[in-house]
C-alpha cells in the first residue's frame, strides 16, 4: 500500500490547537513550512549538485523533522535517506532519492495549500 502524502491523523491531533495569534496552530504550522520549504529545496538541491554532504544533511534533517509534524511521513523517510549519506559523507548512488526527494516535496506542498484551503476558506 502506497504511504499518502499526508497522513490525516497526524492532521487530525493538531486541529484542535489554537496557535499564539489565537487562529489555527495547523494553519500557522503549515504556513510556516510552505514559507521555508522553497529555500530548503533549491539549497539541498544545490548542495547535492556540488557535493556538499555536510549541506544536504542540515537540510534534510530539518525538513525530516518539520515533514514528520505534518504527517508528510514519506518525504520523512526520504530526508532520512538523504541525512543518512550526509552523515556518511558519501552522496554517490542518490541521484535517484534526490529526483524522489524533489517530486515528493511537490506532493508535500499542493496537499498542503489544499490543507490550507479548507482551513480558511
């Protein structure tokens, strides 16, 4: 079964929470990830063409950790296989989790203006 690119529970927890401006804890979340997750990509992007492991694993450590908090589970998975090789200083072999990397994010970001949508609309 294919992992969705949202996970609705995750969603779901996080509704009932008010955020500090006293509008949705969910929406503020997810505006701020739609606001970092264009810099994110194009640099870890960048990083992976210049070989630059030490860049590509910040980048996808962070993003693990923020995708996760929004139920985006198999990009999670996908910045730990990009973290991974980071670590390991070794970035051979991930041109094909990098072209996952970049089509998942896509996927990440219309579910959640779509999310977006239906909170505001």
């Amino acid at each position: 079964m294919d992992t969705p690119t949202l996970d609705p529970l995750a969603l779901d927890q996080l509704r009932p929470f008010k955020g500090h401006d006293g509008g949705s804890l969910l929406g503020n979340l997810i505006q701020i990830y739609l606001d970092q997750l264009p810099a994110c990509v194009k640099g870890l992007l960048k990083a992976h063409r210049e070989g630059d492991a030490r860049t590509v694993f910040k980048l996808a450590h962070t993003l693990k950790s923020t995708s996760a908090s929004l139920g985006a589970y198999k990009l999670q998975g996908i910045c730990q296989r990009l973290e991974d090789a980071g670590r390991m200083e070794d970035l051979s072999g991930t041109e094909s989790v990098v072209s996952l990397f970049d089509a998942e994010t896509s996927k990440v970001r219309e579910a959640l203006l779509e999310e977006q949508r239906r909170l505001h609309p």
